[in-house]
C-alpha cells in the first residue's frame, strides 16, 4: 500500500472518529431523562432530569419542568441549595383509592447556580396513569435574568434529524402479563398392591449333572489308590 493511499486512510479514520465524537457530545448535551425509559403503566417510579451545561457558557440558575396529562401525584425532589416551587391544574384521578381533583402540573428548582462546566440530576416521584408509549417533558433552563434554553422540540414524523432543543423524553411500557396458576391434578385414589403370590417350596430334586465332576473325580481317586497298592505289593514280592 503506498503512503498516498495509507494518509487518505488514516485521514478519513480520524474524520470518522470525530464524526462519532461529535455526535455523542450534541446527544449528551441534551436536557434528558436517562432513567425514564421502561415505566411500567399505572405503577409509581422515580425519574431525573439530567442537565449537562448552562446556556451559552452561563450559569443555570432555574430548571422548570412541565408534566403531562396522567403524571399524578408528582413530588419534586428537595435538593440543597435550590427552592421548589410547584403550580398546579385541574385534574380528575384516583390515587390509593382517593380521588383528587387536582395534580402538580409544572415543578420548578431555583437557586444554585449549577456551573457550565457541571451537570445535575432534578429527581420527581410520580405515578403514571398513561397508556404505553412515549412522551415528553417540556423544560426550561434559565440561566440568570436574561439567558434560557426551551426544551420543547418534538421531532416531525419521519424525520431523521434531531431537533435542536428536543424535549426529555420517556416511555411507558405494558404491565407484564400474568399467567393464572395451572390447576392442581386430582390426587389419584389410594391404591394398596395386592401382595405377590409366594412361590411353592421347590421339591427335593436329585443331584443335578452339575455333581456329577465331584463323584467322577471321587471315583479316580478311589482307582488309583487302589492302583497304587497294588504296585507296591507287586514290589514287595519281586524282593522277596
């Protein structure tokens, strides 16, 4: 490979990489919701807002945020160094079996500042009465009397680039199914097993073929024996 060939291959890598790069940080400095994506409907659930810089280099000095119909019960987090203020709308809802006819809509934190060069997490407790799918929650951060950022763009359908100031979003996902208990199988009636007829004593029976090697041997034995004293008398009279 010559060097032309390696510099433009390298060249391009590194435009590559920076393309990644740069990508990442514009996603990661998005007002988002890093823990809002797997709600389960009708159940409670603790998200943050999660701000990544100021506006503009500025400081941000107020985070307020906007809840959708269904976000019920909402409790803003107490953070040291900020003040909470909620504002609330007319709403129809029950909730632990009591029924309210108002919801906290908005939460706004005051105070800080939190520095361009910090990020913070603004944690709300909520129950989500929504159906599943995806929503958003509006923000703006204002960053002193003059500077803000509204985060409240909602991509059009189909497109495939992302807003500027896109709105936090979060998903509400269906309650897992439950399977009802199989049914229990009918125990089968108590049986007692007949006890096993007990076999007949065998009858004597003679010496199977089997004892016949042990009278066989017996018998030789017997012979030569016999064949033995016979020698040796036929012995003792040859001497004599």
């Amino acid at each position: 490979m010559s060097n032309g060939i390696r510099v433009r291959l390298g060249g391009a890598s590194i435009a590559a990489i920076a393309l990644v790069v740069a990508a990442t940080g514009v996603v990661g400095a998005h007002v988002t919701i890093p823990d809002g994506k797997t709600i389960v409907t009708n159940t409670s659930a603790i998200i943050h807002l999660r701000v990544p810089h100021g506006c503009s280099g500025k400081s941000t000095t107020t985070v307020k945020v906007q809840l959708p119909d269904g976000v019920v019960g909402a409790k803003p987090e107490l953070i040291g160094g900020w003040t909470v203020t909620t504002t609330k709308s007319p709403a129809d809802y029950t909730l632990s079996g009591t029924k309210y006819t108002e919801r906290v809509s908005t939460i706004s934190w005051t105070g800080g500042p939190l520095g361009d060069d910090q990020f913070m997490e603004f944690g709300i407790s909520a129950t989500f009465q929504l159906a599943p799918g995806s929503y958003t929650m509006p923000v703006v951060q204002l960053c002193g009397a003059t500077d803000s950022v509204s985060w409240n763009e909602v991509a059009a359908p189909g497109a495939t680039a992302e807003p500027e100031h896109p709105a936090p979003k979060f998903t509400v996902i269906a309650a897992a199914a439950t399977t009802a208990p199989a049914a229990s199988a009918v125990p089968a009636a108590a049986t007692t097993a007949a006890p096993a007829a007990t076999a007949a004593p065998a009858a004597a029976t003679p010496a199977s073929a089997s004892d016949s090697p042990n009278l066989v041997s017996w018998g030789a034995l017997a012979l030569a024996a016999v064949a033995l004293l016979v020698s040796v008398a036929g012995s003792l009279r040859r001497r004599a």
